[in-house]
C-alpha cells in the first residue's frame, strides 16, 4: 500500500518533521497530559496524530518498512483557504526535494475559486514542465477545466463527489434500535444485513458509473473510510481503478456557510457572504453537541470530521481494495 501524507497549508508542510514525530503520551509530564488530553476538543487533533501515527507504524512494519513516498497539498473544503500560487509552488519544489510524488487537492469552488485554481494549475504545470501530475477534483467544473486545459494532468476523483454513506450509525451499535416489521414478512435479522448492505454500498460499484469515469479519464478515486465499510469493486471485478482512503480524518458533512466565521461575523453562520473571511478556523474549533456519536466528531471552518476508530484496521489490513491510505496529520481545513 502506497503511504501519502496530506497538508492543506504551507505551515503544516514546512513542519512535517513534527507531524511525524511519535510521542508516547506515558511518557509525558502529568501537567502536559492534562493540557493536551483534557475535555478541551481543540486537543482531540494532536491525541488523534498520536494514535495515528501508531497505527502508521504498525502498517510499515507489516508492508516491510515502507515509508511516505508522496505529499497530498491543498483545500478540500473552503475556497477561502486555497493555497496561493507561491505556497504551491513551495510545496511543490519542497516535495521533489524529498524525491516524492506530488497530488494537488482541490475542492468545490465558485467561479472566483475557479479562477484561483487555474492561476494554481498553470503554475503547477510550467514547473513541472507539463509532465503527468496527479490533481484532486472535489468539482465538476474543475473536472472540465483539467480536461481542457491541462490534458497532461491526472484527475483524482475526490472524497466530496461520492454518494457515500459515512456515519451508518445503527449498523455499529452493540443494541441497535429496534426494526418495525408490522406487515413485513422479511425478518429482522435480514433486515438489518441488507441494511447494513446499504450504508456499505458506494457509487463505485456500479459498472456504468466507472466507465463513465474512465471515459473522463480518471483512473484513481479518493473515499473515506466508514465504520460500516464499504462496497468496491475487487481486482479480479476490475483492475482500471485504483482507490485511496484517508485517515484518521473522515468527512461527515460541511457546506459555504460557516458556524465558526459566523462567530466573528455571524451572517456567515446562515448565508454564503461574499468577500474575504477573518479565517477563525486557523485558531480554533466551533464547539457543538455532538456527542451523541459512537466516534469523536469534531466541527472546524464549514465541516465536520470524524475521528476513526478501531474499525480503521480493516482498512490498513486489505479487507478492502485501497492501494494508498493518505495520513493527515492535522485536520485538513
């Protein structure tokens, strides 16, 4: 399995010694644990590197030691955090000086972030002297805009453009909630397996929509992982695709408006305000009550995250067909 790891900002990249920086938490002085490690949820992101790094570890040793070979750069989730040219272009030269590959991440944007990412992929282009590079669409029209512009480039369908059923909640419970089945003939127990059928399934299990997808060129498709797992088409069922899973982040839900800049401007909190943002999730998390999930959930910027679980070692240990898991060191917003 091919090992990436993602960075959404210059900052984080330029510090990826410390990201990957194992720390036994025993280890440390009972005043840090409990700064680190108490209720405050803003603390959750650097507990979850700890334990994600651990389990890195454990899948280097079980695929002989391989290492990081590729650098994933760039904004999913909000256009207002999309990298600048320059700090591309210093992710870029960064990432061939650790003799890496590199994937540029994209997200869904508007016009005026369509405009940015052109200004990106030009620039990403003439350095890398037009060669094949791999770009992460989490958009149609960006989609369009690789294909027209930039043939030469290599599509990635991202995380945000499936049909994926990411918090099947019911399907993990130890005592799930009863079924109804007054005037169904079908058992309960029946029932719940082709539920959990359901929540597994994923649009990349339809023959139609991979070949619609070769045919735009994309040969790679980015998921997340699930607590439920998921339905992909095996090696033997077809070899055209390859699938990357992320980790130990997870995408739930987000949208334009935002609960954390609505806390310094609240008009953002209910409606898509044009014009710059103050960036108040590059400081900190947008509490909320979410706790009646099985898994830490947290909310930053426009999205929410799920922290993965011990449901994540089915994924490294290929019950299911990911032939690269990307590791996120921070959340990536």
């Amino acid at each position: 399995m091919e090992l990436a790891i993602y960075f959404a900002n210059i900052k984080a990249l330029l510090d990826i010694d410390e990201a990957l920086r194992s720390i036994d938490p025993d280890k440390l002085p009972g005043f840090v644990n409990t700064m680190m490690f108490g209720s405050d949820t803003s603390l959750r992101e650097y507990y979850a590197n700890l334990v994600g790094l651990k389990w890195i570890e454990a899948l280097q040793e079980e695929n002989e030691g391989r290492q990081f070979s590729r650098i994933y750069f760039g904004q999913e989730f909000c256009e207002h955090l999309i990298p600048p040219p320059e700090d591309l272009e210093q992710a870029y030269y960064y990432c061939m000086q650790l003799g890496w590959d590199f994937t540029y991440v994209t997200g869904y944007v508007t016009d005026a972030g369509l405009e940015t990412l052109q200004k990106n992929l030009t620039m990403l282009s003439n350095c890398h002297g037009g060669e094949e590079i791999e770009v992460v669409v989490n958009d149609w029209g960006a989609l369009r805009v690789l294909r027209r512009d930039f043939p030469a480039m290599k599509p990635v369908l991202g995380r945000l453009l499936h049909k994926q059923k990411r918090l099947a909640r019911n399907t993990t419970l130890r005592s799930p909630p009863p079924i109804n089945t007054d005037g169904i003939k079908t058992s309960e127990a029946d029932l719940r397996v082709a539920q959990i059928g359901a929540y597994r399934d994923t649009c990349m299990a339809n023959p139609a929509w991979r070949e619609e997808l070769l045919a735009l060129g994309v040969e790679r498709a980015d998921l997340d992982m699930a607590p439920q797992g998921v339905v992909l088409p095996s090696l033997e069922e077809d070899d055209r695709l390859a699938f990357s899973c992320y980790y130990p982040w997870g995408y739930v839900a987000g949208g334009r408006n935002c609960l954390t800049a609505g806390m310094i401007e609240p008009a953002r909190e209910f409606l898509v305000v044009d014009g710059s943002c103050g960036r108040p999730c590059q400081h900190y998390n947008k509490s909320a009550d979410l706790s009646h999930y099985d898994d830490p959930v947290i909310q930053r910027g426009n999205s929410v995250f799920l922290f993965h679980g011990e449901y994540a070692a089915a994924y490294m240990q290929g019950k299911f067909p990911f032939s690269r898991l990307v590791f996120e060191p921070y959340i990536p917003i």
